[in-house]
C-alpha cells in the first residue's frame, strides 16, 4: 500500500530482471562519502523509468544517508515553468522524505500551497526557495528564476547536512529548455550546477548524446541498461503467459524475445495482446500475427506514433534511409538528397536522435535505433510515401516473420561463436599453443576415432602466438557478401613491434550447423585474397574456426593451402588453456590432450530437480574418472548451488541451465538461473556461532560449495548471477597442490 | 524417512532412519521423529545415515536445530553411518566437533549404553 503513494511502478510479477542494477544504484546511492554521479543509458521503453522509480522507492523507504528526489523531464513552454515545476518537486520530496509522508510527495499542490505548507511546518529554509522564485520572477529575470531552482538541490544539502540523491529521468529531454526563445539552452548551467554540487546524482537518457559537452566533471559512471538476455526474457515471457492463463511453446517464446531483442516492455505488450485477443503463442503464426498487429494497431506502435514526431514525408524518408543503410550515412548525402535546408535538417537529427533513433557524430548519421522501430519505420514508409495499404504491409510483415522464424534457429546462435572467437583471439599475447589446435586434419587422425595415435611429429611443435592489439569485423569491407563472417585480428610476432613484425590473422568463423565444406574454404580463400588487399605490407595468416568442424575435403584443402583450422573441441582446449598458464604448461605434448567434452541440463522449477543435475553430473564425474568420494562432494556442491539458483531467481517458473564441462584435469560446472543475484551476502553472514556453541542454523550454501569444490566463483551476468565450480581430477600418484 | 523402516527402539535408546535425500521435507520429517520420542521420554537419540547419500544445506539447518531441541532437553545424540561426503558436509559446518560420530548404529548403540564414556 505504502507503495502507491510513491512513483508508480509495474507490478511486481511483471517486473524481471533489473535487480542487480537497482542493488548497485542503491548501494553507491548510500555510501557514506560522495558516491560518483551515475548515467544511466539504454534504448527507448527498456526499463530505464523503472529502474529509476524504484532506486528511488527503495531510497525512500529502506534508508536514512541521502534524500531522494525524482524527476522526469518533459516538454515545457518557457524556462520559469520548468524552473518552477523542478524548483517545486525538489521542495516537496525533501519536506516528504523528512517528514516521511509519501502523500506530500504525490500530491499536485500549486506552489503557494507548497509554500504555506512548508511555513505552517516550520521548513522556513525551504519556503525562502519559494519566495526568491516569485521574486525573480516578478521582476522577469529568467536568469535568476532558472538559477534559483538548479541550486536548490546543494544549498538544501550544505544547510541540512544530509545530501540529496537526484534522480533524473528522461535527461535527454533537458537540452530543449532554452533561457530565451531560439536563445541558449539551459543544459550547460544546469549541468554545471549538479557537478559543482555537493550532492550525487543519477541521469537517465537515451542517447548519450547528453554527455556531450561537459557533462562530467570526471567522476561520471555510465551504466547501459541492454535488452534481457535470452533466458530471463524467455523466463519473463513464460511468467507472463501463465498469469494471463496463454497458451504457449518454449520455442515460440525464445523467437519472440530474440526478435523483441529482451526489450522487457515489448515483451508485455506482446503478452498482454495475446490475452486480449484471446490467443495462443503455439506456433510461429501465432507470434508473427501478434507482432504485426502490434506494431500496426497496438500499443507498440501507438507508443512509437507517440513518441517519433515526424514533421513531413521528407522526415521520414530520411529515418527509413538511416534504418536500411546498415552503417553511418554521411550528413552532407543526406541534406542534398532529401533537399532539406541545413538548419531545418540539424534540426530533425536532433529530434530524431532524442527519440533515440539516430545518432550524429563527425559529419554522419548513424540508425541506433531497435529492430522493432525498424520495422514500424518501414510500416510507416510503405504506407505513407508507397501508398500501399495497412493489410498489404502486415501481410508483408506475417510474410518476412515466418520465413524469418523458420530460419530462426541458425539466426539464433549466430554472433555467438563469433563473438568467443573474437574474445579469444584478443587474449593471444605470445603465448605457445601446440600447432595440432590449430589443424584439424592432424587433430581429427590423432584423437577422433578411439585413443591418440601416433601421426607425424610436427603436430607436436608449438605455435607462438602473436600479441594481438584488436580484431575487428570486416562488414565494411563486405557489405554484400556471403559466406561465413570473417574477422580481422591485427597484431605484433615475437614482442617486436615494427613492421617487421605486424601480423594480420583474417579468421573465418562458421557457426552454423552444417560442418565447414570445400565450398566454405574457397569462399574464405577468395574472400581473403581481396581482404590481404588491405594490409599488403603485412605478414597474414589465415584460420578457419567452425563449430561443427571440417569435412574431409575441406581439411584435405585447408591443410594444402596452408590455412589454419580448428573445431569446436580445438577451439575449446585453446580457450580454456590461454585463459589457464598452468594448464597451458601442462599441455606440452598432444599427448596429453584430451578433447573436452560439454554437456548440458536445465533444470525446471519443481521439488528435487537440483537430484537431476546431480544424478547428471554422477555419470559425467564416474565418466570422467574422479573416486566416489569425490563425486559425492561435487553432487553436494551441485546441490547447493542449484537450490541458491532457484531461490534467489525471484521468478516463479525460473529454469536453472547448467553446463558441465569436462576436460583433461577438471570438472567446470556452470549453474546459471535466470533472474536475480545470488546472494552471496546472505550465504556469509550467520557462520558465527550461537550462544549454546552451536553453528547457526541458516547460510551455509555457499561455504558447503566451498568446502567441496576446489574452485568457486561468482560471474555478473545481465540480469543475474552465474556460478562457476571446479573440480580438479586427482589421478593415482598425483596430489593437491603437488602433494600426495 | 528409510523405506522400510523410520526408527528402532533400543532400551531407553531410539534409532532414526532417514531418507537418502535430507532436504527441507525430510528434514522436517526427522525433526518431527524427535520431538514425538522426546516427547515419550527417550532422551538417547542415535541418527543412522547409512541410506542417506545427501544432505542440503536446508537439511543441515534443521539437523542443527535438532541437535538445540535434544541439548535443551539435556539429551543424547549420536550419529552414524555417515557416508565420506555427509561427514565432510557436517565437518564444514562444525557439527563434528559437538556430536559424536560411530561408524556403524551398533557402536553408537555400545556406547550410550555406557554413557560415560561419551565426550559431553
């Protein structure tokens, strides 16, 4: 109850997913010195207000270091009312936080009422805010009116000793407060005011655009909220579906927050207008009529024809422009194709890109925009400038949808893969790695088929890896072509760094599920042929990486044509060694490879499930080799941490995924939910003792992984918690730390 | 609690069984066995984990409030057949130090029936 006379906020059980955040904001929002000022930034309708609102709730409610105060920017028609509005909210929360009252805080009180609500309490310092604003204004300064309402926050701080917390929302739309008509914004001595100040804050925006400009007197940290990853959207979807009593498939779902990219309110929208029109989220129509209508007639795209303000056609020629150019356009193109006067098109940009769907920077204009907007851009286009009618684009829309879909899952697990070669490639740093990892053909006679054989000697020399300074993709270079994407990693051979010494690895990644083919390796061949191009002075070497390994042919030709390859069992040896110079010692010799192996289980909501994975992980660990003993410790361990996933997912219908990955020396066990932290305070805090000498009854998950595990660590994950456990084989004459 | 048997009356000894599996439920089961035979008077409590493979740390919680109940009530519990990764889950927790471990439900039951040869 005491919430709703606060800010208003989604109800609980549609809320997924931001609690790692709203805990951070908090906890800095508290400490006791200064805490750095936050800028919180992401897409439209991805949650930023809700995070926002409830930071504040939670400061309001749940602790006594600073006063919060919110506030959400909008459109005003003149600097004394915004003045006024801001001035007025800053009076009304700190006199609602002091007095612990959370009706003053909502209550829509002029500001005389304000004032001689303040005097009848006595806050005489806060009303003097009151009456220099209707002095300042009376006399027509401007000036004095906007300064008198941005300094409020530092002097209340300076004076009360207890600082206030600002919250401001929606930043982005500050910049349009202008001190005079078409003069100078107010952005710069507002933004002076709360860097000066004594105070901490925290700002929302869409675009970083805000930060342009001095912003930031240094001491800025800059949180990006980014669309749900793709369980706890598919969590959230499956939550919500059961509430509206919907119908639904797992596979459905996972297309559907693929294709709303996690963005937490689309997902709601979706869900809420299956519940009104009665359907089902069964089968891939399902979903693609759903989303069509949504953008057409629902509250998606009533909420993008509220908040995209195109002036004309040429507004929106030039938005489907930006969308479909799949990289920046320059400013100069645009003007002159669309015909649009330099300050009439300064001025689009500008709108366009505090609607967060274009971005300006050096001369060019970037679409920063979602897919989802994309698509309703397009939705308008075709309509407005084609002529053709609503049903003909949905139609279209169903069409691309379902063809889409059924493609969905490799589109799904692309970027992945190629996303880990490109971390890894970026570790390399001279480190020696056994050529073998790097050639299929030798790696596949050598270890598939039954235990190593001995093959040629030379698989068993070492690879110094070059120092890699970046990797990058090669989408400008290849707009149209096809084929598996190729990655350019540039860096320096033998800690040298002359020209000498430059290398360039062109790396081509397959991630899809068919092995990589002789046509594969020619369009690789051929493509890095055009690519060396670029880098003419440059030693190159070209590597092939595909998940699902080599056909004969393809290796026979890999191998003639001198190009490195490596599988998925490679690719992980490599990964797990680079990352480990323990292991990477141990690996010497191919001898004493042996390929890692992967195994998966996800664990529903349901009594005992956490028995499951440790039934699973009994067969890999006896599998594996590890005593009895050991295994019981690792099932035990497993337990905990499936029971801690389950527990603080927060979600009802939570899944926890687990990966175990089995390798020459170690079990890693990943365990993931899909929610909020694990928490790793709670688990610590009663290990004392009580009074009658016996241990305390609650928190003892984490320090029984501990105990059991060799290793127990903690990973951030958007929207939760990951934990990763180790356990390391002992074999016979082999000891601990070397002991026996 | 055990399948075929939840607990053994020994004298002025009782013996529990539980399940293989002590979670929240069981646990509760094993905590609602002790209080009904302290409730009778049975102040010797032996727990025999020779069926139980695994013990949450939930299960630890309750176990560790039986053992508050038992000491409260100036009573006696030992336990036994502990399996490698019970005895190393309880020696984590501490529980070893306060409670007497025997390998098999017959030592336990040897030595309560001397019960001053038993560390208080």
């Amino acid at each position: 109850m005491r919430d709703k006379l606060l800010f208003n906020i989604c109800p609980e059980g549609e809320f997924f997913g931001r609690n790692r955040e709203i805990d951070y904001i908090f906890r800095r929002a508290t400490e006791s010195h200064k805490s750095p000022n936050i800028f919180l930034t992401g897409r439209k309708w991805m949650g930023k207000t809700e995070v926002l609102r409830r930071v504040h709730r939670k400061l309001f409610w749940d602790q006594a270091h600073v006063v919060p105060v919110y506030y959400q920017f909008r459109r005003y028609g003149s600097v004394e009312s915004f003045s006024e509005d801001y001035l007025k909210e800053v009076l009304k929360q700190y006199f609602a936080y002091k007095k612990r009252e959370p009706r003053i805080l909502k209550s829509e009180v002029s500001i005389d009422k304000l004032e001689r609500l303040l005097i009848d309490s006595d806050s005489f310092e806060l009303a003097e805010f009151i009456s220099r604003h209707r002095e300042a204004k009376k006399s027509g300064d401007k000036t004095a009116v906007l300064r008198n309402a941005i300094s409020a926050p530092d002097l209340i701080t300076l004076r009360s000793g207890i600082p206030i917390y600002l919250i401001l929302d929606d930043l982005d739309l500050a910049p349009y407060i202008n001190l005079f008509n078409e003069g100078p914004g107010i952005m710069k001595e507002f933004m002076e005011a709360l860097n000066s100040g004594s105070f901490s804050f925290l700002a929302a925006s869409s675009t970083k655009k805000v930060l342009e400009g001095g912003v930031s007197n240094g001491s800025i940290e800059a949180i990006t909220l980014e669309g749900l990853d793709e369980e706890l959207a598919v969590s959230m979807m499956m939550e919500l579906c059961r509430q509206y009593n919907i119908e639904f498939d797992s596979e459905i779902l996972t297309l559907a927050a693929f294709k709303l990219e996690g963005n937490p309110n689309y997902i709601k929208n979706l869900i809420w207008a299956a519940h009104r029109a009665d359907k089902e989220l069964v089968i891939l129509k399902d979903f693609v009529d759903l989303y069509a209508n949504e953008l057409v007639d629902g509250n998606i795209g009533f909420a993008f024809r509220s908040s995209i303000h195109l002036k004309g056609l040429s507004d929106l020629r030039l938005l489907s422009a930006c969308a479909n150019a799949g990289k920046a356009v320059s400013e100069e193109d645009l003007a002159e194709k669309f015909r649009i006067s330099p300050e009439e098109f300064r001025k689009t940009i500008d709108e366009l890109g505090t609607a967060g769907l274009l971005e300006a920077s050096l001369g060019s204009i970037k679409w920063v925009g979602d897919n989802v907007v994309k698509d309703y851009i397009f939705y308008i286009y075709e309509t407005r400038v084609k002529g053709r009618s609503a049903e003909e684009v949905k139609t279209c829309f169903i069409r691309d949808g379902l063809k889409e879909g059924f493609n969905f899952k490799g589109a799904k697990i692309r970027g992945r893969f190629k996303e880990e070669a490109a971390e890894l490639v970026k570790k390399f740093n001279g480190q020696s790695m056994l050529k073998v990892l790097f050639r299929n053909q030798a790696f596949s006679a050598r270890f598939k088929n039954g235990p190593p054989k001995s093959v040629e000697k030379k698989i068993d020399e070492d690879l110094i890896l070059p120092q890699i300074i970046g990797c990058f993709d090669t989408l400008r270079w290849e707009a149209n072509e096809t084929g598996a994407p190729i990655l350019i990693a540039h860096g320096f051979q033998n800690s040298r760094y002359d020209s000498g010494n430059e290398v360039v690895w062109i790396i081509g990644v397959k991630e899809a599920t068919a092995p990589f083919n002789l046509g594969d390796i020619e369009n690789f061949v051929r493509r890095s042929i055009i690519l060396k191009e670029n880098f003419r002075a440059t030693r190159i070497v070209r590597w092939v990486i595909s998940k699902e390994g080599f056909t004969a042919e393809a290796q026979k030709r890999a191998e003639g044509e001198g190009i490195f390859s490596t599988d998925n069992v490679q690719f992980r040896i490599i990964s797990d060694s680079i990352d480990d110079k323990a292991k990477s010692e141990r690996l010497k010799s191919a001898d004493k490879i042996v390929p890692v192996k992967e195994f998966e289980v996800v664990l529903p909501s349901a009594t005992k499930a956490e028995l499951v994975g440790a039934r699973a992980v009994e067969e890999i660990g006896t599998e594996m080799g590890f005593d009895e003993d050991s295994i019981g410790q690792i099932k035990a361990a497993l337990v905990e941490a499936c029971i801690n996933a389950f527990e603080h997912s927060k979600m009802k219908s939570t899944k926890v995924f687990l990966r175990f990955v089995a390798s020459g020396d170690r079990l890693t066990i990943h365990v993931q939910n899909g929610g909020a932290d694990f928490d790793k305070s709670a688990q610590s805090e009663s290990i004392a003792e009580t009074t009658s000498g016996l241990p305390h009854k609650r928190g003892w998950g984490l320090e029984l992984m501990k105990g059991l595990m060799d290793e127990v660590r903690f990973e951030k994950l958007r929207g939760g918690t990951k934990i990763v456990m180790v356990k390391f084989l002992i074999k016979k004459g082999e000891g601990r730390d070397g002991q026996e | 609690m055990g399948k075929n048997r939840n607990y053994r009356e020994a004298g002025d000894s009782v013996i529990l069984y539980p399940e293989n599996y002590i979670n929240d439920i069981e646990g509760e089961k094993l905590e609602d066995m002790c209080d009904i035979f302290l409730a009778r008077g049975f102040k010797k409590i032996i727990i025999d984990f020779s069926e139980t493979d695994l013990i949450n740390s939930i299960g630890v919680s309750i176990m560790i409030g039986i053992i508050e109940k038992i000491k409260d009530k100036k009573g006696l519990i030992l336990f036994s057949g502990l399996k490698k990764v019970n005895h190393d889950i309880f020696s984590i927790v501490g529980l070893t130090k306060h409670i007497p471990v025997f390998s098999t439900e017959k030592e336990a039951l040897d030595v309560v029936s001397c019960e001053d040869r038993l560390p208080m």
